[in-house]
C-alpha cells in the first residue's frame, strides 16, 4: 500500500515544501528570502514573516507539482528544531493545523537527521543509496559534526563544534572581504581563481574529534589587519588568494578529523551533508579521501544540500515506517540533539 508524505521545511530563511511517495520525490518547491541579503546575515523576526507569507502557496505547489490532494496524504512532516524559533512556529502551527483538518498524524523531524537521511531520497527506479553503518560529516552554517549512521533511528555524534562551525567560518570571513551574503558561495567561487598556499592561517589542536574555527577566523582577521596597515588594496588585490587558502585550511581541519573518525570507526563509507556540502572544494576533497582508502563516498546532489522539504519528507518517511508519530502539543525547539 503507498504512503504519501508532506515534508515541511522551515527552520531558517526558506520556506519549502514536498512530497515523497515510498521513498521516491515527487516534489520540492523551495521559497528562498531575499530580503537578508541587505543585512548581511538572516534577520530572524523578517524570516518567519516571510515564512508565513510563503507556507501556503508554496504547499499548494508543491502538492500540484506532486498530484496530490491533501486527502491523499497519510502523515505531514515537518522541521520541529533546530532553527529558529519563530520560523519553526510557523512551519510547526501549519503543520498541525493541516494535519487537524485532514485527520491525519504528524511527524515530527530533526532538521539535522533529515541532512543526513536525504541520501536516501529517490528520484528513479534503480537508485543506489548509502548502506548502514557509515559516517556522515554534517556541515552547515551552524553545526559541523562527525555523525555514526547505524539506522535511520540510530545516530551517535562522534565529533562537534566546540564553537563556530566551518559555515559560520565561510560567511564571516567573507563579510570582512566585502562579499555579498550568504558568502559561502563566492569564496567557493573565487578559491577556483587563487593559489591555496599563498596564505597561511592557524589550525586548531584539539582533542578527539571536535572541531574549532573560531582560531581560524581570528588567524584570518589579523592577517588582513596586519597588510591592510600597509595596502589599504589588499583585500582587493589578494580576494581570490584569500579565498583559496581560507577554504583549503577550513578543507585541512574537517578532513583531518574525518580520517580519525574512519579509523576510529572502521566503516566502508562517508557521506556529507548540510550547507557547506554544495561547496566544490568539499565535495572533491571527500571524494580524493574516499578514493585514497578504498571507500563509498556519498555526496549528494546540490538541490539537497541546503535547507529543503524533500530531506524532511524523506525522514517522516522512515518515522512513519515505525508508526513514530508525535503528540500535537509538543512544541519546536531551538536547540536539539541528535
């Protein structure tokens, strides 16, 4: 019998919605906010006003696209956390109230266990995905961590973040050099047109498999302090050699501790996920480890990298399996845990 699942994705600045059935996607619309891009960053109280302005056609789509009616669902998923607050209580309320109308149960996802689960996705007969266990390096704009993937309901983080996470590492660094927001995207871009050795910036020593990039940032701020005193041209003329060697150190410091976590763990694959997973440099650094030691690299495609309802609908999937539904009542959350 066929199950139909609504995915609902509002944890940050997009506002997404899908549908899979069985495991196979039949949709994914994704309403991006521009409306950030002036401040240099997401402005949370913006953010969920666009979210409510954007929840309702975007579901609609996303159910034409699909050919669907909400009476053909069997379960609404939806981000409860992390996010942002006020962009979880909209997806959150909505999810909730349709399922209300609908009578049919809600499901309530980990905004992190969807990155990770979205190389289960399918889009055509035949499709090869990720076989358990493996370890999936997390990476976004705000969470870096070293995950063992043993089921789709048992994941163990192995390594965090013990302060900023290498997206936060990529943004910031690229506000300071004047690139527009988000500046992941154009530090991956310009790195394609510079030397990776021409500068130098500090690495971490920590223990086991946390990560720190906080060192990093400040390496990267004193080092264009200290030339800026006698070039007031140098973010100008060195953009794209900054750019190349900031992203191949933040590369250096998240494989360093993934070769320790595959020793460690002893698996046959890796798969990344998250944000910082679209970035070019990552996605080819994971695949020349892989190849190195005779490992399954796992790196999905872009449209499944950043935030989108396709991942979330994919987790309710596997929930819905185990009849994991949750209570109405329960709220969204800033913070959780995987």
């Amino acid at each position: 019998m066929s199950t139909t699942i609504l995915g609902i994705e509002s944890s940050c600045d997009d506002t997404s919605a899908a549908v899979i059935s069985d495991g196979f996607l039949r949709s994914n619309v994704i309403s991006s906010q521009n409306v950030h891009a002036a401040y240099g960053g997401v402005v949370p109280e913006l953010a969920s006003r666009a979210h409510q302005q954007n929840i309702v056609p975007t579901v609609s789509e996303a159910l034409r696209q699909a050919g669907v009616k909400v009476s053909d669902l069997d379960a609404v998923a939806f981000t409860r956390g992390p996010g942002l607050l006020g962009s979880l209580l909209v997806g959150t309320s909505f999810a909730k109230s349709l399922a209300i109308a609908a009578r049919i149960p809600t499901i309530d996802v980990n905004h992190l266990h969807a990155h990770i689960l979205s190389h289960f996705i399918r889009t055509e007969e035949g499709q090869e995905v990720p076989e358990f266990p493996f370890i999936c390096l997390l990476v976004s704009g705000g969470n870096s961590q070293i995950v063992m993937v043993r089921s789709p309901y048992d994941m163990e983080i192995a390594g965090r973040t013990i302060d900023d996470a290498a997206g936060e590492a990529f943004d910031k660094c690229a506000k300071v050099m004047g690139l527009p927001y988000p500046g992941g995207p154009h530090i991956d871009r310009l790195a394609t047109e510079g030397n990776p050795k021409a500068f130098r910036f500090s690495r971490p020593h920590i223990p086991g498999l946390d990560y720190s990039f906080s060192g990093l940032k400040t390496s990267f701020l004193y080092t264009l302090r200290d030339n800026l005193k006698t070039d007031p041209g140098f973010i100008e003329s060195h953009k794209a050699d900054l750019a190349a060697s900031l992203q191949a150190t933040i590369i250096r410091i998240l494989l360093d501790k993934l070769e320790q976590a595959a020793d460690r763990f002893n698996v046959k694959s890796i798969a990344i996920g998250g944000g910082v997973s679209a970035n070019s440099g990552v996605r080819m650094a994971i695949a020349d480890l892989c190849r190195r030691r005779g490992m399954k690299a796992w790196i999905p495609p872009r449209a499944f990298t950043t935030d989108n309802a396709a991942m979330v609908a994919m987790a309710g999937h596997f929930k819905y399996v185990k009849k994991d539904f949750c209570d109405l009542s329960l709220p969204p959350f800033a913070r959780i845990e995987i």
